[in-house]
C-alpha cells in the first residue's frame, strides 16, 4: 500500500501526534509561523463561487470559509482564508479533521493545538477565530452525522 493511501486512513489521534512531532522540530515561534503560512501556501484554494454568506466563518478577524461534503461515510472539507498565517490555521485543523468521519470529528478535542503552544502564541482575535472555525467544523459533524442516522 503507498504512502499516499495509509495517510488516507490515518485516524484523527495520529495526525494530530503527527502535528506535534513536526511543530517540536522548530525551536522558535518565528519558524513555527513559517511553518503555519507554509501550510496555508499548500491548501487548494476554494472557488469563489463557494466563498459564500453559508460558508463563511463568523468571529474571524480575517476571512475565513470552510465547506464541506459527506461522501462514504466520511466528511471532505474545504477551507480558505484571506490571510497568510490564518489559511495556515485553516491547513492545519482541516489536515486533522478531513476524511474523518462525523462521530470521530465530534469526538475530538483537537489537543494538538495546546501541545504545540499555538493557543498562548495566538492573539485574541485568532485564537477566538481558531475556535469558530472548530465549532463550524464540528456543526458539519453534527448535520452529517444526521445522515448516517
């Protein structure tokens, strides 16, 4: 089996280990956020036409959309951002969370974020949009759950 299909099945434990073995490897927060926009660079950027009242992220300081779609048991997310190092924000939660199925989203408590020390590196108005997107995420969890019964 490639690379490629056993990072397709990694579960939401593992990435978010995997997040923590990466961000250990920066010694400062200046290579941290290199690291973050670095990330947001490697993001597909969503289509216009989806950046939308719907799934735009209220409580962000810049803007901020994520979409989502349920195919086969799992959730496919889409996001974006206008800003560098918050489309890096963007990258990183979707990275955990996409082709994860609704019970498993709704299940996580997203530690990875206090164990690489982004909540105390992020200012108010990031960490307070860094929660919206997680509430938003966990909203798309709840309604596709709903589809499964």
């Amino acid at each position: 089996m490639s690379d490629f299909r056993c990072k397709l099945m990694q579960g939401i434990e593992e990435i978010q280990q995997e997040i923590i073995s990466e961000f250990s490897l920066f010694e400062d927060w200046m290579d941290k956020y290199a690291h973050l926009i670095e990330m947001g660079n490697d993001l597909p950027s969503m289509a216009d036409e989806a950046k939308t009242e719907q799934t735009i992220i209220r409580g962000c300081q810049s803007q901020v959309w994520i979409d989502a779609d349920y195919s086969e048991g799992k959730i496919l997310f889409r996001g974006d951002s206008d800003a560098l190092i918050v489309k890096g924000l963007v990258a990183l939660v979707l990275r955990v969370v996409n082709k994860q199925s609704p019970q498993d989203i709704m299940n996580t408590d997203f530690h990875f974020i206090d164990s690489i020390g982004l909540k105390e590196h992020l200012s108010p108005t990031r960490s307070n949009g860094l929660l919206a997107m997680i509430k938003q995420i966990k909203l798309y969890a709840v309604a596709f759950s709903k589809i499964n019964g």
